[in-house]
C-alpha cells in the first residue's frame, strides 16, 4: 500500500510539472470528481478555493459539467466552447477535456476572446456599411421606377426627384470615400509619418478653407498660438484631414453667431517621446455632448443624434479615422463635453 501511495505521489507529482509548463489554464479532475490539479493559470481562472473541490462547485457551466461526467464515464475526447467571467468582463474559451490514465479528466482552456469580438465586429461592421447603403440605394431606385413611370412626363416631379437622387448618390459617395481612407488609415497605422510639417501654417490653411462654410452658416473661425511655426514629424495630408473633420464638425454643430476656436499649445511629453508634445484644441459653443457618449464618439458609425448627422452629410466614420491617424502619429484625442456648453476635440502630438 506504501509502494502505491509512493507511485501515485510521483504521478501527481509529474503531471503538476507538466500542467505548469503549459502556458494555458489546465487542470485535473480526479476519479473522486474533485480538481486534483490545477495549474497557476488555472488558480487565477477559477481561484485558489477550486483545488480540493468537487469539480461542479467551481465549473457551473452545465455544457462543461457535462462534457467532463462524459470523459468519466468512459467517454471520447469532447471540445466545446464557453463564457466564463473570472472578472467584470466575460471571456470566451475554446475547451477541451480529455481522459487521462487511471481514471479522471484533463481539462485544457484555450482564450479566444479575441477572436470572438474580431469575429463580431467584423460582422456589425457589415451590417452597418449594409445598413448605410441600402437607404440610398433604395430611394435611387424608387426615384428612377417612379420616373420610368407615372412621372415620366412630369417636368416639376423630374426636377424634383433628380435633386434628392443627387444628393443620396452624394451620401453613398461620401460613406464609399470614408470606407476607403479608414482603411488605408489602418492600413499605414503601424508605420509612423516620416516628413516634416509646420504645424501652424497647415492649421491656417484648414481655416481659410473652411471658412466661406463657416460663414454661410453664421459661424466665426478663431485660430490663436500658431504666430509661429511649430515643426513635427507627420503626414501632411492626413493631419489636415483630421483637423478639416474636427472644425468641419465643430462648424456644423455649434451654433450661430457663436465662435469656433482653434488653440495650438505645450502638452508635457507622451510616454515614449521626451520631446515634450504640442496640442491643437478645436472649441465650438454648441449644445454640448451628453457625458454616456463621450467614450463611444470614435466607434464606427456612432452617432449621438442620427438623424441630424445624416442631414448634415455625416457618414459616422469621420471621428473613427480621426482616431486612427492620430493613433499613427502616436499622438492622443480627448474629448470633453458638458450638455449646453460646447465641446472640445483636443489633439495631442508629440514633437519628438
């Protein structure tokens, strides 16, 4: 009985050895239906309370429970796949549970969280571009039915028609046009800019464009610290796509008879770049930004009032490329809001 408590002693012995070396949670369910083993990621998984413990006290999800009663009782190998929620966030685990020899089971947990919310964004991002199109697409091909029909000879309804079907083709236009340069931003997001850029002689140059806009809608354009020229490394036309975005947008939602302010200042240094960071700090006065959707303003195809971004020809995806250049010239976007006092999109850059 010694020589087998011995031999058993050095089984366990091995196969912990080996489950710590295995960089993925792993553990064992003995014979007696308790977790004999458990590896140090499996500890942090199901916590240090799980060794000893009947095996359904610590894994309550029944596909898992299941799976192991199976491999006990003689079944195969079995595979499945599970939420588990060791933190405030769910994670999603490819498992599998196999027999061992002597009786019991060896779990192995295999994280594929990420591929499960790659998977799902890739799935609503289609659904959105899905969605974005099909209005358009459907009031064109109303339009050009109704005018090979009833309205074939009506010059009033023609001209009329033609007008909105112009602008729906403007609409997709410009939602085709922004898909592309998102994904040419991701693209280059990892390689960062190589050229020079003066800083302020770009930001002057956004608002001279913008400003016949600005003034059709009532709007003044204010640009204050940029006397003098502030060189950094950058991609000149990508910054001034961001820049055109965030005063464009700060144009369309403020309010007229009211300024819009472009700031260039001194920011401390971002972590991996010791030479110090300069910052341009576009301010509208309009209604303000509710604080629930602050986080959520660079996701594709957010919008925190659809209907009036679609009147003003927003596709959703102007702030979500924003994001993406600024993430390319290691920089940082803040956004800060407060409902009937304006907003402010804040661009930090590094000079180093």
């Amino acid at each position: 009985m010694q020589d087998m408590d011995g031999e058993t002693a050095r089984i366990v012995a091995e196969r912990e050895a080996f489950m710590q070396a295995v960089p993925l949670p792993m553990l064992h369910v003995g014979p007696d239906m308790r977790i004999g083993v458990a590896n140090a990621r499996a500890v942090v998984l199901l916590g240090p309370q799980a060794v000893g413990r009947h095996f359904g006290l610590s894994l309550r999800q029944p596909a898992l429970v299941a799976a192991i009663e199976e491999v006990m009782h003689g079944g195969e190998k079995q595979h499945l796949r599970c939420n588990l929620s060791p933190s405030a966030h769910e994670v999603v685990y490819d498992i599998t549970v196999g027999p061992t020899p002597g009786g019991g089971a060896l779990c192995s947990f295999f994280d594929v969280t990420e591929q499960e919310l790659i998977g799902q964004l890739r799935r609503d991002f289609v659904a959105n571009v899905s969605h974005e199109l099909r209005t358009p697409l459907t009031a064109l091909l109303g339009f050009i039915e109704t005018l090979q029909g009833p309205a074939k000879n009506d010059a009033n309804a023609r001209e009329r028609f033609l007008g909105i079907m112009s602008r729906e083709a403007e609409r997709m236009t410009r939602l085709v046009r922004d898909l592309l340069s998102l994904s040419r931003v991701e693209s280059q997001e990892r390689m960062r800019p190589e050229g020079v850029v003066d800083l302020s002689g770009l930001l002057a140059s956004v608002l001279t464009t913008l400003r016949p806009m600005a003034e059709q809608a009532g709007v003044t354009l204010e640009l204050t610290g940029g006397s003098a020229p502030v060189k950094l490394r950058a991609d000149a036309d990508q910054l001034t796509q961001v820049f055109h975005n965030l005063v464009e947008n700060a144009v369309k939602y403020g309010t007229p008879g009211k300024l819009v302010t472009v700031s260039i200042g001194r920011e401390a240094a971002l972590p991996g770049s010791p030479g110090g960071a300069v910052s341009v700090a576009v301010r509208d006065r309009g209604e303000g930004i509710e604080a629930q959707h602050l986080p959520r303003l660079t996701e594709r195809f957010y919008r925190v009032d659809t209907h009036r971004s679609r009147e003003k020809g927003g596709t959703g995806l102007g702030l979500a490329i924003v994001k993406h250049i600024v993430n390319r010239h290691r920089g940082r976007l803040r956004i800060e809001s407060e409902k009937g006092q304006g907003s402010t999109f804040t661009v930090v850059l590094p000079l180093g």
